[in-house]
C-alpha cells in the first residue's frame, strides 16, 4: 500500500497562498481521481480542489479555517480502497485515467502524454448568495413560503424587472431630475405616454401563472430573484430559496444593534481580511497611490440605445439572450478606445531594470466587468472582445455575470484586463469616481438610466437619460485624450448606429 501526499498547488499564476475553507472528504473516505477534497480561497477566488489520486483519505492535514503556502501537504491518499482487494488483484483499467496535477504516481510514459504539474484547475466554487436590494413591498405575515408554493392560481400581470438582473443600470422613473443640455441627433417621440414607455423598454420576465401568483402573494419582484429555470425562467424552488433568504436578512436585521448593556469588546464584530477582500484592498490602495487619478463626467441622451436595446430583445437572433443597454456600452467603449489607442494601455515602471519607464498600448481589448460578490469585488475580463460581434459579445456578459453571481470565477479569468466598466447604475446610482484597476489605466462607471427632463430643438421633453463617469491615469491619459475617450463613448449611447460605420 502506497501513501501519496497532495501538496498544495498554485491554482492561478504566482499566488503564494491559500485558505482552506471547508474539506468535502474525512478520513476512510474513498476518493476517485477528479473527485473534490476541498474548497480553497485565494486571493483571487474561491474554487474547489479535485484529487489527483483515487484511493483512501487516511488524514487530512490542515485544518479548515488555516491559510497555508503553495507546496504545503494538505491531505494524504492511500492507494488502497478500503474493503475493496489489493491493487494487485484488480485488473487496470484499459485506459488509465488522468490525474489534473502531474502524472500518475505509476505512469513513466511519454510526459507529452500526462497533465503537467500545476495544471488546469477542474471545478469550481459553491454558488454564492447573489447580492440584491430588498424589495419595496414587505410580505404578508399571512403567506408562508410552503403554503404559498402549493398553491396554483391563475395567470396575473408580469412583474417587470427593476434590478441588476440582467446586469443592466435599472429603469427608474423620473425623481429629482435636472436639466441638461447636449448634443443629440434625431426625431422625438412627443407623445405623453411615460408609462407606457417604461413598460415597453423593459423585458418580460419568464415565470409561469403559479409562480406569479406567488411572488404576488410573497410580495416579491420576479426580477429580483436569480432564475434558475429552463432558458431563464423563475421556478417555485428559486422563490422559496430566494424568501428564506429574504427572512434570513430581516431575522438578522432585527437583531444587529443588539443589547446596550453587552461589553464593549462583545459588541465589535471583527471580520479577518484575507483572500480575495484582502487582495482586492492592496491592490486597490496601490493604485489610488501609485496613478495619478484624474475623472470626468458627461450626461448623456441614451434614448436610441434604450430604443435599440428594445429591438434586439424582440429580435430571433437575440432570442433567449439577455440583452442590456450596458452591451451597447461595452460596444461603445472598444469602439473608442480604437480611436483613442492609449486609453487601453498599461504604465511600466523600471524597464529592463533601470529607472526608465514606458507605456504599453494594448492592440487588443481585455474588457474588465467589475462584479461585487459577497467575497468581495471581482473584475473578471472578456478576452479579445474586439473580435467578438454583438450577438457574441452579449453572450459572453451573460456568462461572466452568471459565473461571478455563482462564485464559479476562475484566477486566469481576471488576469490579464486592460480596460474596465463598472456598472454602479445596477445599483440606481447615478455616477462616481472610480479607481483603476492595477495594470491598467482607464476605468469607465455607467449610472442609472432614468427618464430626465431633457432639452431638445428648444422644448423640454422626457428623455432617457445617464451619467458616464471615467477615471484615467493622468500620466498616460490627458484632459484632452480622456475628455475625447468620453465623448466617443457617449456618442455612441446616443446613437448606436455609429457602429455600423
């Protein structure tokens, strides 16, 4: 009987450390290549390890909670299956199964044949808790979430979406509005009917009759709660998941302030900063304090992109894809950045070991989606989104978003950016100043989209309206070169027929 020993590898590129969150095996478990032993926290994610051996789990070596360096030994196999006859007795497989880190204990093959040492990671993390404001209506103390589910009524109205759903900035209806003067292009529609634009600009939201009867009856918006369904559609099990979530934060509401009379040290929460909190803190005091930040800010009309948003979700070829007005932005700001280079760029200090510097324009795009995860905020990157069309570059949101809301991210997917958008308007914000992300230059905030006062040929008119805000490094990106980025982008917002040139 052989003993192998897993050591702890580096899951992306260069990390130093990991925690271990929580084991999935105890000893006299039996494992299987590929089978998972735990799940780690790196700075970069939260992901799952697989085992490279099949066997026995005889100990398991750190405790969870315990964060360790790459190379340290973390649990041991045996070879020996217990209960099961001795290795020798069992025929071997006719093709023998692939370990992900390194070869098999037993393979001296050809090394071109065998998965190299620190290979891909296979598995993911756990699907985290998606990160939603509460809803505005409270729900009836009458209407449990089981007694609810068993009922079945008849078709009502849909409930239409208002929140980050779709990872798009909300549709809000008219408050505090200013007004602002600009350059816009285009007929107007003067016809009175705000409500009827509001309900047409939105999408539907998928649920069948039972299911609508009951987010009405819980006083739950459909667009609020994550889908897990066929082709998008809200089930029973999202909205009992989705309440019992809801009560659990209320429940902890209640009791938060505590009592006055505890002790002082009872009545501090501490909260370790480590993974991906404590990486994301570092690095982002790095850059506040390393690139000189310089902001600016431009309202924009995006009527036409919220009219255009509208068709593509009416259109066969977008059929099952969700589709935001912040795809038209991503668009927008690859469209830009071609005819502004330098925004897509990256400061290099001490070049070749000296003190001379360089700045290195990127002739491809990295498009970094900032995305806030109850382990703190991630920017995964589409890669080389300039060679993706709309259709494929819809999808590709759509798949970031899902993957960052189930904590399913992987380290190689937030390597590498060279230029991010962060949409606080998810969040009904209406702009922001913020900071850069490392080894890059720019970063762009999209507000809410919210209908405004707007001045057009002279009239006041209603009009869709949103505030873009960019951060740039000033050593590399001036007023001029930012302030002509900012204006490319916005001109597209208001009129995305531009990209068609």
């Amino acid at each position: 009987m052989a003993l192998n020993k897993f050591n702890l590898p580096d899951v992306g590129e260069g990390l130093t450390e990991a925690e271990i969150v929580t084991w999935k095996v105890k000893p006299g478990d039996m494992v299987a290549v590929n089978d998972v032993l735990c799940e780690i926290e790196t700075a970069k994610s939260l992901v799952e390890l697989p085992s490279p051996f099949a066997g026995t789990v005889t100990e398991l070596l750190v405790p969870e909670g315990v964060t360790i360096d790459v190379g340290t030994a973390i649990i041991s196999v045996s070879d020996a299956i217990s209960g099961d006859p001795s290795p020798a007795d069992v025929p071997a497989p006719a093709t023998p199964v692939q370990p992900l880190y390194g070869k098999l204990p037993a393979d001296d093959g050809d090394a071109s044949g065998g998965a190299p040492a620190g290979g891909p990671l296979v598995g993911s993390g756990p699907k985290a808790d998606a990160v939603r404001r509460r809803p505005r209506k409270s729900a009836p103390a009458a209407v449990s979430p089981a007694d609810a589910v068993s009922r079945n009524a008849p078709e009502v109205e849909p409930v239409q979406p208002h929140t980050a759903a779709e990872v798009s900035p909300p549709v809000a209806a008219p408050a505090g509005a200013r007004m602002s003067a600009g350059s816009i292009t285009g007929a107007v529609d003067n016809r009175p009917t705000l409500g009827g634009t509001i309900t047409g600009l939105v999408n539907r939201v998928l649920a069948k009759p039972p299911v609508r009867k009951i987010a009405r009856d819980l006083g739950i918006d459909l667009a609020d709660v994550v889908a897990t369904g066929y082709r998008g559609e809200v089930t029973r099990e999202d909205l009992v998941s989705y309440q019992a979530q809801r009560d659990a934060e209320l429940d902890k509401a209640d009791g938060f302030w505590g009592k006055a009379g505890k002790p002082q040290d009872q009545r501090i929460e501490r909260i370790p900063v480590k993974g991906v909190r404590k990486a994301t803190a570092k690095a982002m005091v790095e850059s506040a304090f390393s690139a000189p930040h310089v902001s600016i800010f431009v309202d924009v009309d995006a009527s036409r992109t919220m009219e255009f948003v509208k068709r593509l979700k009416a259109s066969r070829d977008f059929e099952g894809i969700k589709v935001s007005p912040l795809l038209i932005l991503a668009k927008a700001v690859i469209w830009a950045a071609a005819r502004n280079p330098s925004v897509n760029a990256t400061w290099v200090d001490n070049v070749d070991g000296t003190d001379a510097a360089e700045i290195q324009v990127k002739h491809y795009m990295n498009l970094g989606i900032a995305a806030a995860t109850p382990r703190g905020l991630m920017v995964p990157n589409i890669k080389d989104a300039q060679d993706l069309s709309l259709k494929e570059l819809a999808l590709a949101l759509n798949n970031l978003a899902t993957t960052a809301r189930a904590g399913k991210t992987q380290p190689a997917e937030m390597q590498g950016g060279t230029l991010t958008i962060t949409n606080i308007g998810a969040l009904g914000i209406d702009t922001g100043t913020p900071i850069i992300n490392p080894g890059e230059v720019a970063i762009v905030a999209f507000g809410t989209i919210k209908q405004k006062p707007w001045v057009l040929d002279g009239e006041v008119i209603p009009r869709w309206i949103t505030t873009l805000g960019g951060s740039f490094d000033h050593r590399v990106v001036d007023g001029d070169l930012s302030a002509r980025f900012m204006a490319d982008v916005a001109a597209i917002l208001e009129e995305p027929a531009l990209l068609l040139d």
